[in-house]
C-alpha cells in the first residue's frame, strides 16, 4: 500500500514546517471578520500558528498575524486560540 502524504504548513511565528494537525488556522473571511478555523476548510485569508501557548503570546505582542491578514486582529481572538489548546 502507498503511504499517503500528510499536509504541511508553516508557523508564521517560529517559521517550523509542521503538520497540519499540529497548527491552528486563523482566518480573515471575505467579509473581513477574523475567525478562528478549527476545521481548516474555512474560505479566507489564512495563516498558521503553532498549538503553543508562548507561540501565541508572541504572535500577540508583535501583532504579525495583523500583518499576515491584514486586518486588526481582535485580543478575543487570542483568547479562543487558547481555549482551542485547552481542549
């Protein structure tokens, strides 16, 4: 049997190639909402972060996912990626 390839993605804050699985999705939908995507099939501007607390407090002290999507991303964000982790 042919072993499949798994989807890799880059965390725009450590820049490590990670699997897909290991990553969240956060999205700037087509109406400019931020959304955090749990399935990974939201339509959107995307950008990958890693499932890492100290990841994520990076990402909102240097605001670079305001920069990947464009948009200001709002600090409930942040706290729904947390509580993603949690889970």
């Amino acid at each position: 049997m042919k072993m499949r390839k798994l989807p890799e993605r880059t965390c725009i804050i450590t820049h490590e190639k990670c699997l897909k699985k290991d990553l969240l999705r956060v999205v700037r939908c087509p109406d400019g909402v931020v959304r955090v995507d749990v399935t990974g099939k939201m339509n959107g501007r995307g950008a990958y972060v890693k499932k890492d607390l100290t990841v994520i407090e990076k990402a909102k002290n240097t605001k670079i996912l305001d920069k990947q999507l464009e948009v200001v991303v709002p600090d409930d964000i942040y706290e729904e990626m947390k509580k993603v982790i949690d889970d």
